[in-house]
C-alpha cells in the first residue's frame, strides 16, 4: 500500500488541483493532499486484491475445494460482486490511515523527506521534445 499511496500522492500533487509546489502548501493543503492519495491508494488495493479475497471467502464457506473450482464456481462475475461497499472501506480505511500518519508528523513537526528529483535522462528527453 506505500507504493500505491505515495505514487499516487505525487501524482495527484503534480496533475489534479495542486497548482503548487508541495513546499508552497500550508499543513491543511498537504494533509488534504494525504488524504486524497490515501483513498486513491485505498481504491487500487480494493482492485487488486478483491477477486483473490471473493476466492478464500468462497473456499472457507466450502472447506475441502480447491482454487480452481472456487473460482470456476464464483465466475468472472462473482468474483467482482461486492467491489462497491469494499472500495468504500477499504479506500477510507487507507485514507485515514494516512492522514493520521501524516497528522502525526505534522503535530511533531517531523521532516517531510524532499520530494523526489526527475531522473536526469528524463530531464533531457523531455528538453529535446520540445
């Protein structure tokens, strides 16, 4: 979950409503920013893992399956039936986890680490493009 949330932390600073360096952000913008990036994270967790936890709940329902026909029985379909109400928790789940996370660093007046520098091959196909 560390690499969905500050991937998408970066993200979501860089692209959707942030129109600033983090470093320009009060403790409220950042903390919003957190918070937007943790239910992001939170949500491709819930992707991800929720065919996989449709399959062990259908194997503890009938002990003695196996994999293969849990899934064959469950189908595509069943797989994914639930996603909804999982990506509601699961996604505030993760955002608050953050945003306690990142309170707490606030609070204590923790150091940020600096935000990640664009790798310098990049730098220069980016330069010769335009």
């Amino acid at each position: 979950s560390l690499a969905g949330f500050d991937g998408r932390k970066q993200w979501y600073q860089r692209r959707v409503r942030v129109p600033k360096p983090r470093s320009d952000c009060n403790k409220s913008e950042q903390l919003m920013v957190t918070f937007v990036a943790g239910y992001i994270a939170g949500v491709f967790c819930a992707i991800v893992s929720h065919p996989a936890d449709s399959i062990v709940s259908k194997l503890n329902a009938n002990p003695g399956g196996g994999v293969v026909s849990a899934a064959k029985e469950l189908g595509l379909a069943g797989m994914w039936k639930g996603l909804g109400p999982r990506i509601i928790m699961i996604g505030t789940l993760t955002a608050l986890q953050w945003f306690i996370y990142d309170s707490v660093k606030v609070a204590f007046r923790l150091p940020r680490p600096p935000p990640p520098e664009m790798p310098e091959s990049l730098k220069r196909k980016l330069a010769a493009a335009q």
